[in-house]
C-alpha cells in the first residue's frame, strides 16, 4: 500500500509558488516568461514558451481568470467540459488544467474530485477566488423587461436566493461566460446572464445589479493540475499535502486512524472529508498511477484528506505508511505550496 512513494513516477517534489494577491498581478505580468515567474529554478529550454491552461467556458469565465491568477502569463485555452479541461492536458494541448473543487457555499464539487481521482494529473498549485456574481443584459434592456437567467449551475445555486426574489425563471448553461455569449449572439432581450463584471467589459453588456450571491462571503477554491511533477520544483516555504484514502469498510475507524495518525504527529488537516458513494453513480473510482500500468479501484467510501507538510517530511512519511498499514488505497494527489490569499473578482 505504499506504491506511491515507491513510484518510479514519484509525484513528490513539485511545487508552483503561489499567485500574488490581486495587486501584485501586474508586476508578474511584466516578467519575461510564465515558468520564470512562477519559478526561477526552471531550465531554460523550458521556459521559452507561454504556458497553455486549459480551463472549462468561455473566455471570461471565473476558471479563466484562476487560471490566470496562477500564471499570469499563461494563454488560456477553453474547452467545453472538465473532462475535456483534463484530456487537453493529458494530450499535450495544454500544460496545466484548471478545476474548481470547492466553495464556501456548496462545499466540495464531487464531481470534479472523482475526476482528480478517476485521471493521472497532479496538484501543482491551489487558488482561492472570492466571487462576486453580477447581474448582466444586452445594452439598454431594464430589470423590469426581464423574464429568466441562465448561468452555470454553480452561480444559480449561489444566487437562489436572490433569483426567487427577483421573479425570474432560471435555466442551467455550462459556465458562467457562455451565459454571455448565448445572450450575445441571439440578441436576447428578455433574459440576463449571472457572470462577472469582467465578462461584462469582454463582450461588452450592461451590468444591471452587483453582488447577486445570497452570502456575502463566497470563495471558490481552484486547483492547478499538471502531468509534469518537474513544474515549480523548489525549496518550498509552506506546504500542503492531498491525499485520497479509499476503503472498503468501517469508515468511522478509518477515520478515526487517519486523524490519530496525524495529530499524534503535530500535523494539521486543512480538510478532511467523508465521500461515501451513491446509489446513483455507484462506486467511487480511484485510478492508480503507481503500478506501472494504470488500473482503476474502486470504492464504496473516499476519504479526502488536505494536510500541511511536504511528503519529503519524514514524519508526514511515517504517518502515511501508519496509513497504509490499513487495509486501504491511498494515492497521493499532490504535494503544493499553500496559497492563503484569496484573490479578488468583481
Ligand atoms: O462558469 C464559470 O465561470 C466557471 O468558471 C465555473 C464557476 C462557476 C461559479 C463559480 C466558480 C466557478
């Protein structure tokens, strides 16, 4: 149970620093090239090309500008679903994929961890978003000419709300600036898009009503996936840790296990969560990279562990082993630095 540190692919040792607070962006911008500025240990042959991040929607959507966040540089691709943000990279259309995998509001977007777990990239990087959701229509149509929005499922469930309030029917697109562009290109006059204010400014529509989300407080935590472990390989500062932990059965001493095993070691957890599977979408599956060839477990519970530490940490890798003394599947999804900034989008 131990492949992943035997790995002839270990997937210890790579690290991006993080993106700078939104004031800092700039600056980064102006350095010569994205791998540079991400991190100055990078060979030179690497770094004479702009990264490419694919992300999911259409320019102006809020992955695009996480992806942008993280590599100020970058040229963004879009693709149309997450699956298809995790291919661009495993085929070599992209270097590094971006998927939102948690917010203040909803909690964990299991679906995109089963696509973490169900695929062989890794976390290179985290990024925090605070979203700020904005009401938006073709230039000169009012509130009252309104009859529905439409946006990705995500923004609707963080503006539920606020949309009851308003009367207005609401409809489910695939991202937040695709919302935008369907208004766009069919001259919608009686339906309004929830997107950023950015997205507003890129295609040019009114912005009728800021602030729409029904918490003030509404941050989406973003990963950063690479095929590369090489990418941002450096002496770390603060450094986190996430892990799967696939199991069987008896869940509550699994994880009553793995929280001794960490805080008899001083080690604190950034997140700890149960996923057990579901009638609907059966076992949960976890890919494992280690073996040489792939080959996909499955499971009816998941734990997902975040903790702080490197994996080159000895007593992060005596608590792992502890771990894997279980009758358990562990895989490690990546050792990164830890970004405590949450960055600004209006
Ligand atoms: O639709 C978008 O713009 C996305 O990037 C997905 C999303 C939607 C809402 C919050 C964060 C990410």
């Amino acid at each position: 149970m131990l492949n992943h540190l035997f790995s002839t692919k270990n997937r210890t040792g790579f690290q991006v620093p993080s993106a700078l607070p939104l004031k800092n962006l700039q600056k980064r911008r102006r350095s010569p090239t994205i791998l540079n500025s991400l991190n100055g240990s990078v060979r030179k042959e690497e770094v004479s090309r702009r990264l490419r991040v694919a992300y999911q929607g259409a320019p102006g959507a809020y992955s695009e500008f996480a992806a942008k966040t993280a590599c100020p540089e970058s040229i963004t691709v879009p693709c149309r679903a997450f699956t298809n943000v995790i291919s661009a990279v495993e085929t070599g259309r992209a270097d590094l994929a971006v998927l939102p995998v948690e917010s203040t509001m909803e909690g964990t977007a299991v679906r995109n961890y089963d696509l973490l777990l169900q695929r062989d990239l890794c976390i290179v990087q985290e990024v925090s978003l605070f979203v700020h959701y904005c009401l938006l229509a073709m230039p000169g149509v009012t509130k009252g000419e309104l009859k529905r929005v439409i946006s990705h499922p995500m923004a609707l469930a963080h503006c539920g709300r606020t949309l009851a309030q308003l009367g207005l029917d609401h409809e489910a697109v695939e991202d937040t600036a695709g919302a935008v562009e369907l208004l766009l290109s069919n001259r919608m006059l009686d339906t309004a898009a929830i997107a950023s204010s950015r997205a507003a400014v890129l295609y040019g529509l009114d912005v009728l009503a800021h602030g729409l989300q029904d918490e003030s407080w509404n941050v989406t935590r973003f990963l950063i996936l690479s095929r590369d472990p090489r990418i941002g390989r450096k002496k770390r500062v603060r450094v986190k840790t996430s892990m799967a932990v696939g199991h069987h059965s008896g869940t509550l001493s699994v994880l009553l296990k793995v929280l001794s095993t960490f805080s008899s070691r001083n080690i604190s957890l950034t997140k700890l969560e149960v996923n057990p599977s579901s009638k609907n979408n059966g076992p949960i599956k976890i890919l494992d990279v280690d073996g040489g060839a792939s080959v996909v477990k499955e499971f009816p519970c998941v734990l997902y562990v975040d903790f702080e530490g490197s994996i080159d940490d000895q007593k992060v890798k005596d608590a792992i082993a502890e771990i894997s003394e279980l009758p358990v599947f562990v895989r490690i999804l990546g050792c990164y630095s830890a970004d405590p900034n949450i960055y600004g989008l209006q």
